[in-house]
C-alpha cells in the first residue's frame, strides 16, 4: 500500500511539473527552475516506476527544453555582426574586421 502512495505521489509531481512547461513556447532562463523541479520528479517516478507514457512524456519534455535552453544560451554569446554603413565612426571597425593575410616566405609565392 505504501508503494502505491509513493508512486502515485511521484506521478503527480511529475505531472505538476510538466505543466507549466507545457505552456511555454521556449524555454529561456526564467524555466531553469521548473526544469530542475521537473528533473527531479522525472528521477522519482523512475525509482517508483511511474506510468511508462507519463514518464516518457516528462523525460521527452524535460530533453526538448533544455535543448531550447542550451541554444538560446549559446546563441546568446555568439558576437553581433557588424554591418557596412556610411561614413562609420573611427573606432567602429577593429583589426579582426578588417582581415589581412599573413605573409610569410612561404606565402604567397610569386606566379
């Protein structure tokens, strides 16, 4: 009897935890509280072998959105381009902007 309270204790956390998750379109930083929740809850329904489909919706929910939030985190530090415009100021490009080509002995050799 306590087997079954304890897992259907851990089927609902998981199912609570789901939820708001759900509702968002993408995770950001302000869902990092909830995945953690929800990894939590995904540990216990598998130690108290939860319902096979709610746990593979948890675990398949918990997996897409910290992917989303690895990307956007990611995404966030590549650099901004920098794009041509007209008459920039003198300190608007650097020299890794610019490019140049390391000549060496070897390179580049004559025709």
């Amino acid at each position: 009897a306590d087997a079954l309270g304890y897992r259907s204790r851990s089927e609902y956390w998981l199912y609570q935890c789901c939820t708001p998750l759900d509702a968002i379109d993408c995770a950001d930083e302000s869902s990092v509280r909830s995945l953690e929740r929800l990894e939590k809850a995904i540990a216990e329904a598998v130690l108290r072998k939860a319902q096979p489909e709610l746990l593979a919706r948890g675990q398949k929910l918990f997996a897409c959105r910290s992917a989303e939030l690895e990307l956007k985190r990611s995404m966030r530090e590549l650099p901004s381009p920098k794009l041509p415009i007209d008459d920039p100021p003198a300190d608007y490009w650097s020299e890794e902007d610019q490019g140049h080509i390391d000549e060496t002995e070897e390179y580049p050799l004559p025709p």
